[in-house]
C-alpha cells in the first residue's frame, strides 16, 4: 500500500511539474502548430487584403491565445513560431508591418 500510495505522489509531482514548466502563455505543441497554421493563413490573406478570411484568422488566432491564457495585447508575431520570418519576408515583398491595436497589421508600402 506505501509503494502505491508513493508511486502515486510521484506521478502526481511528474504531471503537476510538467503543467508548471509549460508555463502561462506558453503553446502545447498542437497548439504552436495550430497557431502558426492560421498566423501564416492570416499573412497571406492580409497581403491579397481578404477581409472575411482575415477575421476569420485571427478569430482563430485569439482563441488559442484565450485557451493557452495569453493577453490579447500580445501581438500575433511574437507568438507565432515563424513569425519574425513572415513579416521580414513580406517587408522584402513590399508591405511594412504596422502595429494595430492587440495584434500586428500589414499593408503595402508605397
């Protein structure tokens, strides 16, 4: 009964010291996945100015930052995985990022 009731106290610690180290704010995996699908959906569709699909990725985006408890001023970039590359590489492309309320906008220069 002592070698259960310690092999459980054990177990209890793994789990409750692995949710810690994860972090608030911080992705699961399939979450970071998740997000950097729809962050990259999002870059696109701003650079062909799709609106409904705009709203529709970013609706997605703060949701799994409202899951993962991430404050909605947190920019999409900087949670985005890819993020930093994306917005360089569309810099290249001719559009500058500009910073729009809670999240980071793109337009085209010029």
């Amino acid at each position: 009964m002592k070698k259960l009731l310690g092999a459980l106290g054990i177990l209890i610690a793994v789990l409750t010291l692995s949710a810690l180290a994860q972090g608030p704010g911080r992705l699961s995996p399939d979450d970071q996945r998740e997000f950097d699908k729809y962050y990259t959906k999002w870059v696109n569709d701003t650079r062909r100015n799709d609106r409904d699909d705009i709203a529709k990725d970013v609706g997605h985006m703060q949701e799994i930052m409202n899951r993962n408890h991430i404050p909605a001023d947190v920019s999409f970039d900087r949670i985005a995985s890819t993020g930093t590359q994306i917005l360089r590489m569309t810099i290249v492309a001719g559009c500058q990022p500009m910073s729009s309320g809670n999240s980071t906008s793109i337009t085209p220069s010029g």
